[in-house]
C-alpha cells in the first residue's frame, strides 16, 4: 500500500451564501491517477483552489506529503511541490510559450535582483533550464510555438503550455484541471498516455478534473464524484461508472 | 534667435532630457516591467533631494571642508550657510564629495521609504495601492515644509553643483558642455544596468507577476516580495536621480520640486516612450522634455509679455494629452517592449537551428519584412 | 466658540461629502478611480465665478473685483443648480469621450486610472486659461452672509448652504436610486453589469447619468468648498479640488469604495476629524498643514485593516454589541 500523499479533510469553502465545496474528505495516494468529476459547477475547480491556496479555506484541513498545507500561500505550496493548472487558461501573455515554461522552474538563481545583473551567476543554470524547457514544449507537441508569444496560440495550445509549466515545476504531484478541454480526442488520449508514463518515469502522483469520461476513465486508478459540493461517490472508474447515484446526477443534471 | 540663444537652449534641454531619462528609467522599473501605479514617485526623488540639502549644509562640511556645519531654519542660517558655499567654491572636490555623499544617502534614504509605504499596501488592489503611494508622497512634501530643518521649508535653497571647470579647461569647451555629457554618462549606466537587471530571471519574474499574479504564486513567484524588489529598485535609482536633480540641473532645492506633478510627467515619458522597454523610457523622456522646453519658452513669453498668465501652465497640456493619446492610441508606447534577453534563446537557437525573429538585428528584421511584402503583393 | 467650530466642520465635512459621494456613485457603476474627479471640484468653482459675473453683465469683474460680488448670500443658492449641470456636463463629457471608449476596448483599471491622470491634466490646464483670462488666480476668501445668530453661533449663507445641499443630495440620491427606472438599472449595473446588460439595460446610458450627477455633486461641493474656506492655502483657486482630491479619496475609501451613504458619514467623521486636528495643531504652534496627515493615516489604516470600509461593517451586529456591552451582559470576545 503506497502512502497518501495528499490528504483532505472535512474542507469546506463558501463564497457568501454559496457552499461551493461542503465537507469534501479524500485521499490521494503516491503515484496515484486519480480523477475527480461532477457535474458543472460541483466545485471542483474551487476544492482545487483551496487546496492549492489561492482560497483560504472556511474549515477543514489539507496536508501534504506529512505536512499541513491549510491556508498556505500557493508559491509555498508550489515549493513543497504541489502544482496546479488552470481550467481558464493563465498563461503570462507578454512572454512566448517557451518562456511561460521557463519561468516556472524552480529555485532560479538569477530571479534574486542582486544577482540579476550578473550574468554568470546564473547563466549555467539558466541554460540548462532552457534545455529542459524545450524538452517540456516538445513533449506536448508545442515545439512549432515556441518562440510565439503566448497570446497568439490557440486555446487548446493554451492549456498545452499550462501543462508544461506545471511539469517544468518539478513538482511531485500535479492539480490538473480539465488538461485536455479543448483538445481533440486523439490528442487528448495521447496526453492522458503521456501523463500516465510522467509517472511511471518520475514517480509523478496526479489529481485530474475532466468532462469526458469516456478518455478519463481508461487511464485512472480511482474516481471521486462530486455534486454540489460534496463527494458523493468514490471508487474504481468501473465501479463508479455503474453507480447509481452518479448516473443519476449525470442524467439529472 | 541668435545662435548662442539656440546653443544654450539644446545644451539646457539635453541637461533636463538626461535628468529626466534616470528618472523615468527608474519609473520604468515600477510601472513598465512590474506593472506597479507609482504614484508616490515625487517622494523618492526628494529623498534624494533631502540628501542633498543635508550633505550640502549638516553632513559635507565636516566630512569634506573640515569646519563646522549648519541646521536650516534656525536664526543667521543664510550667512553661515554663504560662508560654506564660498568655501565649496574654493574646493572643487568637495562639491564632487557632496554629490557623491548625496546619491549614496539619497539612494538608500528613498529605498527604505520605499520599503516603508510599499511593505504594507503592496497586497492591495492597483488602485489602492496607486492612491496610497500618492497620499504617502503629499505627507513627505508636507514634511519637507513644515520641518525646516531638513531643506530650509518653503525657502528655495542654493545647492553647491559639482564643478566641472577643471575638466571642461582641460577640454576647451564650456562647463555646460561636460555637464551634458557626465548627465549623460550617468543616462548610459542607469540604462547599462536596467537593461542586464531586466534581461534575467528577475525580469522574466516582474513580467510573470505584472501580466498574471494569480499565475505567478501558484507558479512559485512570491508577488509581494517580487512588487517589493521593483519598488526598492526603482526608488533607490530615484533617489540617485533625485540627488543628481537637484545637485547637478537645478543647484537648489525647494519641498515644491516634489510635488506629484513630476511624478506624473515621468509617468507620461513612460507611457510615451514605451512601457517595459528602457530605451523607450529615454525616447519618451526626451520626447517630452523637447515639447515641455518648447512650451515652457512659448509659455513664458506669453506670459511675461502678453499677460496671459496661462502661458505659465502650457505644460499640464503638453503632458495631458500625451498620456491621453499614449493610452488612446499606443498602449504599448513608441518603443514597444522586447523579449526578455537570456542565455536561454542561445540555448533555443541551438536545439531547434532557428533563430526568432525577434532575436535577429534590426536590418535582417527589415529585409525579411520586405521580403514578405513583395511576396504578398506578388502572389 | 465650540460650537461655532463644530458647525463649521459640519459644513466642512457636508461639502467633502457632496464631492466624494459624487466619486462613490460612478465609482459604483464604473469601477474608475478617476483621478480627474478634484478637477471637477474646480470647475464648480469657477463656475460660481463665472454666474457670478453673469449676474453682473460681466462689468468690472476681473481681478479682486469679482470678489464684492462672489459674497455668498441666500439669494445666490439658485446659483447651485446650473453649477450641478455645469459640472455634471464635464464629467459626462470626459465618461463618454474618454472613459467608454477606453472601457469597451477592454483596456485595464489600471490604464483607465492612468488615463485620467492625463484628463486631470488637460482639465486643469482649461480651468488655468478661464482664471487666467478674468485674472482669478489668486483671491482671496469670498465673504459669506451671516443669516442668524443663534446663542452666539453665527449661521452663514455657506454653512447652511453646505448643510442643506448634504440633505437635498441624499434626499435626491435616494430617491433617484430607488423610485427611478434609471437610478434601479444604476444598483443593477453596480452588482452585476455583465448581467445588467444581458438583461437589457443600457450600460452605457446608466453610467453617463452616474456620472453626470457625480460630477454635478462634485462641482456643488467644490463651489460651497470654496464659499466656506477661500482658495486653498495661498496657491491659485483652480487647485482646490486638486488640494481636495485625496481627502475625498479617504471619504470614499473609508465609506467603503462605491457607496454612497458610507461615503457620506466618513465624510462627516473626516470633517470633524481634520478640523479638530488642524485647530489643535494652530493651538501648538505647529503648521496645521500637517492636519491632511488625518486623512491620508485614516485611508491607510482602512486600506490594510478594514478594506470594506465603513459599508463593509456589519451595522445590525456592531448594533447588538454594543447594546449588550451597555446592558453589562457580555464583553466583546466569544
Ligand atoms: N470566486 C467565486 N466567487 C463566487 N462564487 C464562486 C467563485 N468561484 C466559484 N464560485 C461558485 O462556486 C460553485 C462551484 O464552482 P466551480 O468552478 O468550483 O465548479 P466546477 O465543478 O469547477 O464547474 P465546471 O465543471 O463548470 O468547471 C459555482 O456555483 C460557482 O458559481
Ligand atoms: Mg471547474
């Protein structure tokens, strides 16, 4: 049995008299794939948000990798390497592809302003870093881009470039929220193939909202439901696929 | 006019651009790359100026004279303070001291205020954070009048310039000239270094943070120390400029050179010349500070010899309508912004074997363009 | 004599609520910190001039003499109405020419508050020319009528003009936000405006009319400013809004930016605040200059420790608090 490597507890988030994520508990274990789905507005991009920081949570707890993350700052978050994409594209628009990527690696040495104006004090660094960033641009086909400046891309290239950055990050496990919207189903399984040998290859552990079932459910080990912010079922994907209670807020809307 | 007349007006304008150029080289730092409302940019600059007065009168004579120095405002303060404006007469070098002594102190005088009035409202939205600055700013101005012991209050105070005299015998030319040229000299430095600061990591990181903050923390950006680092740059260099301001262009201080009308006159050379890019920060300095001479020489005639006292106030238009028309017309400004420079395109280039156009000189920019052109209209 | 002062500050703070509540209304559908607002301040004071020698046939107005006639009586409160639709015209004006367009191509807050800067600008320079042109520059204080003297309080034409046109503003606010088809679609627009327009009101309409009436309240508070303190300091006339522009930043920001009747007690509370303060600086000997350092900490402190502002206090519980600290039966804990 692998450990969790995130743990949720109890967590709940309002916004007014919204209860946008309503007591949500779960685990995520160690080199897990484990999705998350639930209807339009369930909450799913807000329970990502709250674990990820960029909400404060109203109550409940969120610890990761043995360390309680509750109401961190998403850049120590990000630091412990917990890292998330955005449903709505966030790219910084005024930079190219290639560089939205490069941006996001760690601990760069020449982002500290005293050393900025020194090139050789971080020029190493900075290279191999390019390198990597390339690798990353070419492994989600975006290599052609590149050197375009974010802003001119389509929308599915968009959510390409989220994705590398957040692999660019180095993290250990990856919030990914809808990574293949957008994109057409071939590349859509082709991603969700690649996300599956990021963990055979680097132990990567992933939490992954997406829409269309029919792709997510041939690549996770685990599912969670959710439905008005709450978690209504949990299980294997061929479990929860025959749950009644899922089919029926499927259906029911 | 005569050509003396036409001499010293350039001489006096390229004196006024360069001034202007550090400052909004530094502006460009808060506003352009890490898109932050500076408002409060008149502070900062007094900083500098503040050093000035207190070096020139409290801190140089001892230091640099050997006698003893004085406070401003207290009774008899004029005729000591004449007798240490000879003595600086008598020693070229120690008016070099005093600038010296001025930009240090004024650098970090304006970095800690920097700190100060940025520390807490650097989390706020742009236009808090905007009116913060600026009311933050009017308290210094306030300050500076009330406490006469800091640059004599409301009374204009005479500053002892550096003295160019030795070098510009040495060259047969005018002082004003060498005065240019040091302006100038100290333009090329302030621009050496924005540009190696920004072509970096760190200004890949202010872009991040300016363009998408929400991105940039779950990226691992911390946004209010990134906002905090600008800031303190960009005050630091104002408070330099400042001291330069007044020491080496003005000769005299006042607590009414800071009024947040400067403050908005190097936000309108920004906007001008080109918002994220530093070379585009000294276009639009020099651009405005041509118009602002121009009109200050219309303007003044009017005035002097017409009556129409509103000739006194031509440059609130000049400056007006550029920041309208700027964000009107061109956003982006004159000089748009570039890519960030690093090591990492050498890297590109290598791996993929093409070069961004971007990244070509200007010429292969222009023939390829050409090409593009004939090739449209051909086909 | 206290109660002289404390009317006065009444006054005082009823004239930097007409101008800041005029800031808080478009401010509420429009979501700019326009900058340019002080200089619709200054145009109600010229405006006051300018009816001024109107009245005279424009004989012998220019320089000091408009001052004889600029004594603020009774008789001259009709004068406010075209003062509002003076300053009203201006700020509609400088919205549709300048600000809508800029907001339909999607431009930033943060561009929008820059721009205005430049209409500040181009603003005050109009106002230098008209000054210049009468020789206005520099005048001093404009006398007030003394209508009643009440135990020693003497009641002038300015204060109770400042008084009166506090209430009619909020009486006509009121009114217009709740009984009128437009002053709905303004609330409407305030909360929602992707919604607001999907729902078929005219965005565009519904904030011209906001910001005609802030800038119309805004040039009533500026003339009335002037009637009651002169010129500010000793600098040209036409910066009195500019001089007036960051306290009406702290009266909005404190009255929770976009409201309106928050807008109006912080404006009050400053009032009294800044005078006192100022009185006590006199009494010391200090510059009572210093006395702006009221508003400027007020808006600090708000800005970092209650960013809602005064409207963002929850009133009914504060209310209840209160009720059982006074009955002894609780503290403030729990
Ligand atoms: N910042 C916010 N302020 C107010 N309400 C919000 C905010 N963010 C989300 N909500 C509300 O919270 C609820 C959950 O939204 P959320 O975006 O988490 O749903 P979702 O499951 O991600 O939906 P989708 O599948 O459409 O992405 C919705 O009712 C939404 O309107
Ligand atoms: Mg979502």
């Amino acid at each position: 049995m692998p450990r969790d490597i995130l743990v949720v507890e109890d967590l709940h988030k309002y916004f007014g008299g919204i209860r946008a994520v309503d007591g949500v508990s779960l685990r995520i274990p160690e080199r897990g794939i484990v999705g998350l789905i639930g209807p339009n507005g369930s909450g799913k991009s807000t329970l990502f948000n709250t674990i990820a920081g960029r909400y404060k949570p109203d109550r409940g707890r969120v610890i990761f990798d043995g360390v309680d993350i509750t109401g961190w700052k998403p850049h120590r978050i990000y630091k412990l390497g917990l890292v998330r994409t955005f449903q709505n594209p966030r790219l910084w628009l005024s930079l190219t592809v290639f560089e939205n990527v490069l941006t996001s690696g760690r601990d760069q040495r020449g982002e500290s302003p005293l050393r900025a104006p020194l090139h050789r004090l971080w020029a190493g660094q900075e290279m191999e870093y390019a390198r990597k960033a390339l690798d990353w641009v070419r492994f989600v086909q975006l290599g052609r881009v590149a050197a375009s400046l974010s802003s001119d891309i389509s929308g599915g290239q968009m959510k390409l470039t989220e994705l590398a950055r957040a692999l660019m990050s180095r993290a250990k496990m990856l919030l990914l929220d809808e990574p293949a919207a957008g994109v057409n189903p071939t590349l859509a399984h082709q991603i969700f193939q690649n996300i599956a040998r990021l963990r055979e290859e680097y132990g990567l552990t992933f939490f992954i909202i997406e829409h269309r079932l029919e792709i997510l459910f041939d690549y996770v080990d685990y599912v969670y439901v959710m439905h008005r912010g709450r978690v209504i079922a949990e299980g294997k994907p061929e479990e929860v696929a025959e749950n009644p209670v899922v089919i029926d807020v499927y259906l029911g809307g | 006019m005569p050509v003396g007349g036409v001499v010293s007006f350039i001489l006096a304008y390229l004196s006024v651009a360069a001034v202007y150029s550090l400052l909004s080289i530094s502006m460009n730092i808060e506003y352009g790359w890490a898109g932050i409302p500076n408002f409060g940019k008149a502070a900062f600059i007094a900083a500098g100026g503040a050093a000035a007065a207190i070096v020139a009168a409290q801190l140089g004579p001892p230091l640099l004279l050997g006698v003893k120095g004085v406070v401003p405002g207290g009774l008899g303060f004029f005729a000591k303070y004449n007798a240490l404006l000879n003595a600086y007469a008598a020693h070229p070098a120690a008016t070099w001291g005093v600038l010296v002594l001025s930009c240090i102190i004024g650098g970090v005088i304006a970095m800690i205020l920097g700190v100060l009035f940025t520390f807490p409202a650097v989390r706020l939205r742009e236009d808090y954070l905007a009116i913060a600055l600026l009311m933050a700013a009017q308290l210094v101005w306030i300050v500076l009048r009330v406490d006469k012991q800091i640059m004599g209050g409301t009374f204009s105070m005479v500053l002892p310039s550096p003295d160019f005299t030795p070098v510009a015998r040495l060259l047969h030319v005018p002082d004003t000239v060498v005065k240019v040229l040091f302006l100038w000299g100290l333009v090329a430095v302030f621009l050496y270094y924005s540009e190696k600061l920004m072509n970096s990591p760190f200004g890949r990181k202010l872009r991040a943070v300016r363009d998408d903050e929400i991105a940039a923390e779950a990226l691992g950006k911390n946004v209010p120390v990134s906002r905090l680092q600008a800031m303190m740059i960009g005050s630091f260099l104002a408070g330099v400029a400042g001291a330069i301001y007044v020491l080496v262009h003005l000769a005299s201080v006042n607590p009414d050179y800071f009024l947040p009308d400067i403050t908005f006159m190097i936000l309108a050379m920004v906007l001008v010349g080109g918002v994220g890019n530093n070379w585009g920060a000294i276009a639009g300095a020099m651009l405005l500070a041509l118009m602002d001479r121009v009109g200050y020489i219309i303007g003044s005639r009017l005035a002097t010899e017409y009556g129409m006292l509103w000739g006194g106030y031509l440059y609130y238009i000049v400056y007006g309508l550029a920041i309208i028309i700027a964000i009107a017309f061109r956003p982006q400004g004159l000089v748009p912004e570039k890519p960030v420079k690093t090591p990492a395109w050498r890297v590109y280039i290598e791996e993929t074997g093409e070069t961004p156009r971007f990244l070509k000189p200007i010429w292969a920019r222009l023939r390829s363009l050409r090409a593009r052109r004939k090739g449209k209209k051909e086909g | 004599m206290a109660l002289q002062f404390w009317l006065y500050s009444f006054a005082w703070g009823a004239a930097l609520a007409l101008m800041a509540s005029g800031l808080a209304l478009y401010y509420s559908v429009s979501k700019v910190a326009n900058f340019a607002h002080g200089e619709y301040v200054s145009v109600g004071v010229i405006a006051y001039l300018i009816l001024v020698a109107l009245l005279h046939g424009f004989k012998n107005i220019t320089g000091f003499n408009i001052v004889e006639p600029a004594r603020f009586t009774v008789d001259k409160l009709p004068l406010l109405l075209p003062i509002f639709i003076i300053g009203g015209l201006v700020s509609a004006a400088t919205f549709a020419a300048v600000f809508w367009p800029l907001m339909k191509r999607g431009s930033s807050p943060l561009q929008l508050m820059v721009v205005s800067i430049g209409l500040m600008f181009v603003l005050r320079f109009i106002l230098y020319f008209i000054a210049s042109a009468f020789d206005w520059l520099t005048l001093p204080t404009p006398e007030s009528s003394v209508i009643a003297t009440i135990g020693g309080v003497q009641v002038t034409a300015g204060i109770l003009g400042s008084l009166l046109l506090a209430l009619i503003a909020t009486i006509f606010v009121a009114w217009f936000t709740r009984g009128t088809m437009i002053g709905v679609s303004m609330r409407a627009v305030a909360d929602n405006p992707g919604l607001a327009e999907a729902s078929g009101i005219n965005v565009f309409l519904v904030q011209l009319v906001a910001w005609f009436i802030g800038g119309g309240l805004a040039a009533v508070g500026g003339a009335l400013m002037f009637i009651l303190t002169g010129p500010p300091g000793e600098r040209p006339i036409v910066e009195l809004g500019w001089m007036d522009l960051l306290p009406i930043f702290a009266a909005t920001v404190l009255g929770g930016l976009g409201s309106f009747y928050g807008t109006l007690v912080a404006s009050f509370i400053l009032g009294l605040a800044f005078n006192e303060v100022s009185a006590i600086l006199l009494n010391y000997g200090l510059d009572p200059s210093l006395a702006l350092a009221v508003p400027f900490g007020v808006t600090l402190a708000v800005l970092l420790f209650m960013p809602e502002g005064l409207a963002g206090l929850n009133w009914g519980r504060l209310y209840r608090r209160l009720k059982e600290v006074f009955r002894g039966a609780g503290g403030w804990g729990s």
